[in-house]
C-alpha cells in the first residue's frame, strides 16, 4: 500500500497512495505527503495589515494575502468555512506559482504593499508552498505574515519561522475541553505561541464566543499565562457573530467583551477588541 505519514500537524494522518488527510490539503502523491492544495488559491486580496490582525508590525500598511483551501481542525465557528472545510476537489481555484506571487507583490509595492500574507484558511496544511513563497519574498526584500491556527509540530515550524516577519496565532480558548471538541490540542498551540515568540513578531487573537470560551477566569488565566512569555504580545479579543453551525449562536455581548479586555490588560500591555 505505501502507506506514509504527514509529518505537519499532530493528527499525523497515515496515507495510502492516492489518499487525502482529514485537512484535505495534503495527501500521498507516488509515495509522498505533499501538499495538493499548492499554489492553488481560493482568495487573493491587498489587505490592510491590521485586518490580519497584526498592529505592532508596520501599522498603516498593505499586504497581499493568499488563502487556499482546508484546515487541520474543525471549528463549528469558522468565518472562513467555505474554503476551510472544501473538499480538495471541489473549490474553485486559480493557481498562482511563488514566482507569480512574488512579482506581483513586488509590482503591489508602489500601492504601499509590504510581502505576502499566508492566511484566510489554515496556511499550515499548505506548507511547502508557504515555505517556497517565503523563501523567494525573502529574497526579494519581501516580509512574510503567516496568519494560522497554531497547530502545528514543531519540527516544520521551527524550521518555517526564521523566513516569517510575524505571525498572527489564533488561541481559540484556553481550555483543554474546547480544543478536543474542535480536533486538536491546546499545548500544541501553546508551544506554537512560545517558539514563535523567540523567533519572529507575534500577536494572538481569541475569538470570544459566548458560554464557550468567555468566562472571565479563563481570559484572566489566558493574558496571565501570555504575560509569562512576554507582557509586550498584543492580543486581540474579537467578537463573535452567528456562522456556519453556529448561525443560532448570539453575538459576543459587547459590555461583557470589554469587561474581559480590561481583565487582560491586568497582565498584558496591549489588548485590542476587534469586529466591534
């Protein structure tokens, strides 16, 4: 069968050739995991650097972004389910090569463009082309912002971070319980945030759902634990709106939103709400 093991995440899916991973981005290609999803790209836009969110890292400024399909976790939240739960066969796709993404954001810079941004799904499960990508911007005086959800082995992402400017992490709780309801781990995430930490520029953002992960002993513990890293992390606590399986769901309350900021910046210098 030549069976192989995806090395990227800690799901370590184990595929027979011809096999697509629970991420449905990466699969046995003739007897090795690579990434289907390469270069093919659901969404490209020049977008502000705050929208990734990134505040501390060039403000004002413009970055072209780049989002193809799937996801290695399985949020009932997900503001970007269409292209994240897509089957690998079934979005609609242009293929942009590194050296396509690179020249146009080159050419993207006399608008104010500063790199390429890795985001929209989870950039991660398209590793090799990220890494290419960030590779050839690099060497173009590019920067590189990688926009993910932390879940990740170490190993790739140690050996990715040095070609990335910063990283935006999305903490989705600070719960153990919350992360295995959505497939994955929070110390795999937790240790995502303290590697990247030493290597690059990093901001985490949390999207708070209501009775899910917004209690305020748990955004305390979440800045308190964030602090020990650095004070100086800027996090973004954003508000929920109904999506996806949770279209029933009500929104974020604002007043209990700001209530939980102001219990972050007991411990962090930097708290930030976002969609309010």
């Amino acid at each position: 069968m030549n069976k192989q093991t995806c090395p990227i995440c800690p799901h370590h899916c184990t595929l027979a050739a011809g096999q697509i991973g629970l991420c449905q981005a990466r699969g046995n290609v003739d007897g090795s995991i690579t990434a289907v999803n390469y270069g093919m790209l659901t969404a490209l836009a020049l977008d502000p650097i705050e929208k990734k969110p990134l505040y501390h890292f060039y403000p004002g400024s413009l970055i072209l972004s780049l989002g193809s399909f799937g996801c290695n976790l399985r949020c009932p939240f997900c503001q970007n389910y269409q292209i994240s739960t897509a089957a690998w066969d079934s979005s609609s796709c242009r293929y942009l090569s590194p050296r396509q993404a690179v020249d146009l954001a080159l050419q993207l810079k006399a608008k104010g463009n500063i790199g390429l941004a890795y985001t929209y799904n989870e950039p991660l499960v398209g590793y090799e082309y990220v890494a290419d990508c960030a590779a050839l911007a690099r060497q173009h005086g590019l920067k590189n912002v990688l926009v993910s959800n932390g879940y990740c082995c170490q190993e790739p992402l140690s050996e990715l971070l040095p070609l990335i400017d910063a990283v935006n992490f999305d903490l989705k709780a600070f719960n153990d319980q919350f992360y295995r309801n959505i497939g994955g781990d929070l110390d795999t995430v937790k240790q995502s945030i303290v590697l990247a930490a030493e290597l690059t520029h990093i901001e985490v953002t949390t999207l708070i759902i209501p009775n899910e992960n917004d209690s305020e002993a748990e955004i305390s513990a979440l800045a308190r634990w964030l602090a020990g890293i650095r004070r100086d992390i800027p996090l973004h606590l954003t508000r929920f709106f109904p999506r996806y399986q949770y279209s029933d769901r009500s929104s974020t309350d604002l007043k209990q939103l700001r209530k939980l900021a102001e219990i972050a910046k007991t411990e962090l210098d930097y708290v930030y709400l976002g969609n309010c």
